[in-house]
C-alpha cells in the first residue's frame, strides 16, 4: 500500500481548456436522448412487433413463467437432503407412479408392509418352534439352534418358598 493514498494532478488552464472544448463538440453533449433513441430505433431492422398493451401482457406472462421455470430448476439443483426434509418435498419427489393400486411389485424396491409382516411371520414360527420343543427337554434361542438341555429346577422353587 503507498504511503500517500491521496494524490493530485495538477493541470494548466491551457489543459482544462482543451477538455472543455473536446467535450463542448462531444455528440453526447450535443445529442438529446428523444434523438438518441430515434437514430437507435432506425438501425433495428425485420419484422417488429409493436408494442401495445396485449403483446406486452402475453410478453410479461411468457417471462414471469420462464423466469419461474429457471428458479426451480436452480432451487432443484441446490436443494439438499436436509433442506428437501424441512420442506417437506422428499415424499412427493418419488416416482408419482407409485401408487397403491393393490397389486404387487416385484421389483426390488422397499417395501415396509411387507417386510414388516415378512418379519412378524418368521418371529412367530420361531416362537412356535421354541413352544413345541419346551416339553423335550432342549430349548432354543430362536435364532441358531439349541441351547442346551434344559430341565427345571423344581427343588429350588422350594427353598425360595415359590412352590405351592
């Protein structure tokens, strides 16, 4: 950074003068805007569509819904996990063909209620089988297979004065 951050230039009356002068012939002095856009309107060429207040409705209403088009697409492309779980958009943002029409599917997609009651089934026939072998003499833990043999202990109901 100079040490001087403010400087001067020093200019002679002849040099001021001069400046004067070339802006005084400068066109932008001397132009006014109604002949600025006049000499700009000329130099358009084809077809043009005047302006009234219907074009430039259909205009407006074309712009507005592009304009629309291009914030959700940009909001689409920056949108997070998070923010789309805020919204509230990350249920309808699935396939919209995922309807419930009572038949299955039998692609490889989640399905919870199925799972749910796939899960249940198992639960209850390995309790079933845990039942049916409780009178054998062997017990299983309802996932690998037997324990080991199992006899109560009915002497120790006794001492603990459980026993009727």
């Amino acid at each position: 950074m100079p040490a001087n951050i403010y400087s001067f230039v020093l200019k002679t009356k002849e040099q001021r003068a001069a400046e004067k002068a070339l802006m005084d012939k400068s066109p932008l002095k001397t132009l006014t805007l109604e002949d600025f856009l006049e000499s700009e309107r000329h130099k358009l060429t084809g077809t043009l569509t005047p302006v009234t207040p219907e074009t430039f409705a259909k205009w407006k209403a074309e712009r507005m819904d592009k304009k629309a088009a291009e914030d959700q697409a940009r909001l689409a492309k920056e949108a997070t996990g998070r923010a789309m779980f805020e919204k509230g958009d990350w249920d309808a943002s699935g396939d919209e063909d995922e309807e419930d029409d009572g038949v299955e599917d039998d692609d490889d997609t989640w399905n919870m209620e199925k799972l749910r009651q796939e899960t249940e089934a198992l639960r209850e026939r390995k309790e079933a089988e845990r039942i049916a072998g409780y009178g054998q003499g062997t017990t299983t833990n309802g996932d690998n297979g037997v324990l080991g043999n199992f006899e109560p202990d009915i002497n120790r109901a006794d001492e603990e004065g459980e026993a009727s």
